[in-house]
C-alpha cells in the first residue's frame, strides 16, 4: 500500500487542518480525538510518511522511535494517567479497525476502561 498524502494525519501534520494540539516536536504531534472514546483521548502520530506500526516499524530511524515513545510518556505524563492507569492502542488494517491509514497510537484514561475486547 502506498502513502496517501492527503489523509487527515498529513493534512493535519502539514497545518491544513486545526487540531487541539496537547505536544508537538521534530518528530511527533499529539492533539485530542475529535471524537473522545474516553475523557481523555490522545493521538501520537509521527512526522512521516507511516501507514502503520508494521510500515513504521520497517522504516523509521532510531531517533524517531525513541521520539515516539516518549512523546507517548510525555502525554500520559502531562495528563497524570500513571496512577490511575491508561490504555495504549494502534489498529492496524482492515481487521484491525485501522481507519486513518497514518501510524497513530491511541492513549485512552479518565476513568476505568473495561475489557479490552467484548467477550464472544
């Protein structure tokens, strides 16, 4: 699958498209949901042409990966969910629930977060 340059994340990472930005480095952005699931609900997203974790993964150089990581720290950090507790998330492809095809994690807190997938 190639890039598309004009998913949301681009477009937003490129200031196209407001976001309510909460941290922002070389590397990474992170801004609130437009649609919360939970009080809190952050997106982290690189700076680059990522689809996915695997793509990201594949690709990113150290220093992204490091820069990643702790912009995730930074956010649960700044949002004092290390007590409480916090959900991480990142869908990745058709089964996965992926739907902005830009690597994004999901950090979800604010109040208890149940199970992690319905039972069958």
């Amino acid at each position: 699958m190639e890039y598309d340059k004009n998913n949301i994340f681009a477009r937003i990472l490129r200031k196209e498209i407001p976001a309510d930005i909460v941290y922002e480095d070389n590397y990474t952005l992170a801004f609130h949901d437009i649609n919360p699931k939970a009080p809190i609900h952050i997106l982290v997203i690189p700076k680059g042409d990522f689809i996915s974790f695997f793509d990201f993964a594949e690709k990113a150089t150290p220093e992204l990966m490091v820069a990643f990581d702790k912009a995730i720290h930074h956010v649960i950090h700044t949002f004092d969910l290390q007590n409480e507790g916090f959900r991480i998330l990142s869908n990745h492809g058709v089964h996965g629930g992926q739907e902005v095809p830009h690597y994004h994690v999901h950090i979800f807190g604010g109040r208890p977060l149940g199970r992690m997938l319905p039972e069958k």
